[in-house]
C-alpha cells in the first residue's frame, strides 16, 4: 500500500506524482462519484491529501460520516491531513477531518485578496501560486486583528491560522492532534498537485527515496556549523526566496496576459452565441477598421429585428448613419456549432445583406460569414466546415466564408509580425468564398 493518498484528485495529478517517484495511489469521495459507497483509509497511508468541493452528490450530509473517526486515530498516530477547500458544504469537510471548534465553509470574497501568514511554512510556495486561487472561503465565522496568527479554542487547543481573508476571517489553520495534523488551505485550483508536491519535497517527504533522503544527520546541526558556512547556506536560502518570488511574479504576469488579452482570442476558437459574437467584433477591432459595429448594440432602443451580428466600416469619422448608406460595408453574421456550415446559415448571408442594401439604398456592401465550426476539435485538427457548393455560390455573390480559427491564425501572424493589419483588412474585403489568408 501507498504511503500517500490522494481524495478527489484527478488521475493525471496521481500520474505526475508517481513520475517523480512518490508512494501514491488515490480514492474519490461520494461527492466526487455521487455513489454513496464505504471510504477506506489505506493502513500505509502516512498523509492524505484531499481536495473538497466535488458537486456529483450536493446537499448529502451524511457521507462518510463515520470515516473521521478512523482518521483521527491516525492522525493522534501521526498521519497528516492536507485539505485544499475550494468551495463545497462544510459536511464534506467535517465529515472527512473531524468537528473542529466553528470549523464551516463560508465565502469569502476574492482569491487574490488572502494575506499568508509571513512566519508559516510554506509561506513561499503559498505566495508564487496565489494568484490562482479562485476564491476564498472563511473557515471560522469569525475575524481576527491584524498581526494576529491564531486562535484558542476549548475543544482543539490552539489553531494557528496560515492564511486571511481580506476582512481578516481565517482562511487556512493548522489542527494538530497528537504526533499529527490536520492543513487545511484554500484550493489553488489547476496548481493543487504543485502545491502538494512543495510540500513533500520541502518538509514532508515520503517514500523509500525521499525517506532516506529525509533522514537528518547530527553533524548538519547549525549547532556544528563554522561561521562561514552559516553564512553561505543563508545565501542560498536567500537566492532560493527570490528566485521563488520571481517565478511568483512571472505566473502572477501570465495569468494576466491570458485574462486581458491571449484569453480573448481564445474565445474564437472555444466560445459560442453572446461570447463568440463579442469575440468576433473584439478580433475586427483588433484589426483595425475604422469602425466596428455591434448591430445589437446600434439597434438596442429600437424594435426591429437584429439580424445580422456586426457591420465593418472603413470610414473611422464618418457617422454610421451616413457610411451605411454611401460607404463600402462588410455584413459580419457570426455561427457556430459541432458539425458542418448548415445551408440555412449560409443562405441568410444573401437573404441579410439584399435587405440591408434595399434599406440603405446602398449596393456596396458585402456579407461574411464567420463560424467556430467543429468547436469541440483540436482547431488545427478541424476540417474545412464550408461545402463545396457553399464556396460557390458565396463567390458568385461576392460573399465570404471564414472560420473563426482562421481568423485567430491571422491575428497570431500580424502579433508575430508576419503580416499587417492593413493586409488582413484587405483580404477580408476583397476575397470571395472561402476566406484563407496569405500567411
């Protein structure tokens, strides 16, 4: 048997860990699987790591109600319990740990408002991976003053609290009960299996391997070290802290770089209805036209029906009244869906821009058809979604056909300076059919 656990984790987490070496194997809770079946605790097991917030079976209260008792005898042995608490009922976390004095799930607010205690264990790895946090959760209904690290209660002793909320509520304590301990933090999301391996690596390492690496000879002690030599291992310890803050400002920029911009295009290759439409008119304003239209947006205070999605315009001071009526427009009808361009889709683009041109009295205009087709595929994997009678007809009408992954391949060309937005403007306007750009 192994001598780590693993409740609620994914296999590819269990894979990464076994990778490295580690004594691992893993069970699920019923709030994982939604089958109420018994939940062992291995006789090897010497920590346990659990994540909570499985929905599968929400609003039982009962499961596992007996399997805390059986840990807290391990853990007055010495087994440690981790838990990552991303969300869930208080049950799920009670009945696998044990009652703790005030112990509930409550929320929060923000992931990137937790403070980490400065003197805890971890502190380093904690703070590199807090931007992941998706949000907090208030473990004792309660707020504590500032420089203010723990708590005593009747039933559990002391409680050292590791992390806050932004009002100053605990969001991550220490429970020790015996030769063991129960960790409770906030769940980093994605970044748990990393966490997780810190922590082995750092002081709780297990294993044949590890434990034999793990073992401290007396004549490391600082109490034998000559000055020089406590010198340099400071140094190290030093450089280890900012090169770990470094990697904690790197992850906390790249998190930001895909929320404000790389995740927005994404959204072409992923997204549907509102948040594809909103990612198309983004990505063509991206581009650069002199105005992009929602027509949603132009028509919302008047009733009529909005048929197609967005208009193009080159003519960045003209007013939209007057450009729609005099200047060259492109009709954008955004679609998507798991399968081949359907015929009605591709028919309204003729059946829109004939109304848009009666309307305005206007012939120069041209419709796109714009669609995230195959959605569920690999982009690169998918086909060309457009039929061969579809290319036709949309040439003989002066129409285009583009998917959303060929638009995001234009923009990822023009972001590595391969070709220019005025180039990708102008292939857009010009070409009829099925769009591909010269990249």
């Amino acid at each position: 048997m192994a001598k780590i656990l693993l409740l609620d984790f994914s296999e590819s987490d269990k894979d990464r860990l076994v990778a490295q070496k580690y004594d691992v194997e893993s069970r699920s809770t019923g709030w994982t699987t939604g089958r109420d079946e018994p939940l062992d605790l291995p006789g090897a097991s010497e920590i346990v790591f659990y994540q909570v917030g499985g929905d599968a079976a929400a609003g039982r209260t009962d499961l596992h109600a007996g399997f805390s008792a059986t840990l807290g005898e391990r853990v007055l042995e010495g087994v440690r319990v981790v838990c990552f608490v991303g969300g869930g009922e208080t049950p799920q976390l009670t009945n696998i740990v044990g009652p703790v004095d005030g112990l509930q799930i409550m929320d929060g607010g923000r992931g990137d408002t937790v403070v980490f205690n400065p003197r805890a264990l971890f502190h380093v790895p904690f703070e590199r991976f807090r931007p992941y946090i998706p949000k907090a959760c208030r473990l004792l209904d309660e707020t504590l003053a500032e420089g203010v690290w723990d708590k005593e209660t009747p039933a559990n002793g002391r409680l050292e609290v590791l992390a806050k909320t932004a009002d100053g509520a605990p969001a991550a304590l220490i429970v020790r009960h015996g030769k063991g301990f129960i960790l409770i933090l906030p769940s980093f999301g994605p970044k748990n299996v990393e966490v997780v391996d810190h922590i082995l690596k750092d002081r709780l390492a297990l294993g044949a391997e590890a434990a034999a690496e793990s073992a401290v000879d007396w004549s490391e002690s600082d109490d034998y070290a000559f000055p020089e030599l406590k010198a340099l291992t400071a140094r190290r310890e030093d450089e280890k802290r900012r090169f770990e803050e470094v990697l904690a400002d790197y992850d906390r920029q790249i998190k930001e770089m895909k929320a404000n911009g790389q995740e927005e295009f994404l959204r072409l290759l992923k997204g549907e209805g509102a948040a594809l439409k909103k990612a198309v008119v983004a990505a063509f304003r991206h581009l650069g036209w002199g105005r992009v239209v929602d027509v949603d947006e132009y028509w919302k205070n008047v009733i009529r029906s909005k048929e197609e999605d967005a208009w193009l315009i080159d003519q960045a001071g003209t007013p939209v009244e007057a450009a729609i009526r005099k200047g060259e427009i492109v009709l954008i009808l955004v679609r998507s869906g798991k399968n081949w361009a359907a015929d009605d889709e591709f028919a309204l683009l003729q059946k829109y821009k004939g109304r848009r041109m009666q309307e305005f009295d206007n012939t120069r205009m041209k419709a796109v058809l714009v669609g995230n087709y195959f959605s569920a595929v690999d982009p690169k994997e998918r086909a060309n979604p457009f039929s061969a009678v579809q290319i036709e007809e949309a040439q003989k009408d002066g129409n285009g056909l583009l998917t959303t992954y060929e638009l995001f391949r234009a923009i990822k060309a023009e972001r590595e300076d391969r070709v220019s937005k005025d180039a990708i403007r102008e292939q857009v306007r010009l070409k009829a059919g099925l769009i591909a750009f010269d990249i």
